[in-house]
C-alpha cells in the first residue's frame, strides 16, 4: 500500500474568495455613507450702498487702501496703520459709519479676513463685503 503524503501547502483560493466579495462590499456601501454637511448661510444683496461710508480695499499683492466718506484714498502699509486710521475715523457712540470692504479677485482670502477682523475690533458694527453685480 501506498503511504500518503503530508501536503504542506496552504490554499489561498478560498480567502481570495472572501477578499472579493469584501472588496465589492466596501465599493457598494462607501458612497452610500452620509458625511457631515455644513449649512451654508445665504448672501442677500443690500437694497443700495448707505449715503456715507468707509471703503478699505485690499489689492492682489495685499496692499491696503482706504477710502474717506469724500472718496479720498489713503494707501497704507500695514494693518497697523489701517487700525490707526480707522480708530482715527471712528465717531463718537452710535456715530459710526459703514465700512465696505473691496477685495481683488486674486487676493489671498487671508488677507481680507484679517482686514475684516481689525475692522470688526474698531467697533465698527456695520460691515460689508463688496461684490460686484452680474
């Protein structure tokens, strides 16, 4: 009689298997899993520009102007001297004017939240971003 042999060999067909058929079941049930969705807030246009306002532009390069209620332009260099002026044109109590704030296309958005941040820390409680109409 013949003796049998011992096989040392593992088959790998049947966990080939398995790995398919969890394979298909993660590309089926992924893109049915919901992520978080954020609600964004919608942006109404105001009715027209107030009569008198501030206007700080924010160029591409990041320099700053601003804009006096006449429409005289005063470049300036830095936040620093944005905060001056601003503090410098800030009326007493509820005398404060609008600030619009007019950022280029190609400007960084980190540029024109940092300007709408100091506008916000003035006290200036009327702030607005400028679009333009299509």
């Amino acid at each position: 009689m013949r003796q049998r042999r011992l096989k040392n060999e593992i088959n790998v067909v049947p966990y080939i298997d398995v790995m398919l058929v969890l394979l298909v079941i993660f590309m089926v049930a992924t893109p049915m899993m919901t992520t978080g969705s954020v609600e964004l807030p919608s942006a109404g246009t105001a009715p027209q520009k107030p009569d008198k306002y501030l206007k700080v532009q924010v160029a591409a390069d990041g320099a700053l102007a601003l804009f006096d209620v006449d429409g005289q332009e005063s470049k300036l260099g830095s936040l620093r001297e944005l905060k001056a002026e601003l503090a410098a044109r800030r009326g007493p109590g509820d005398a404060v004017l609008p600030v619009l704030i007019g950022g280029d296309r190609e400007a960084p958005y980190k540029n024109i939240i940092e300007v709408l941040d100091e506008v916000k820390k003035q006290g200036y409680g009327r702030v607005a971003l400028e679009t333009a109409i299509k």
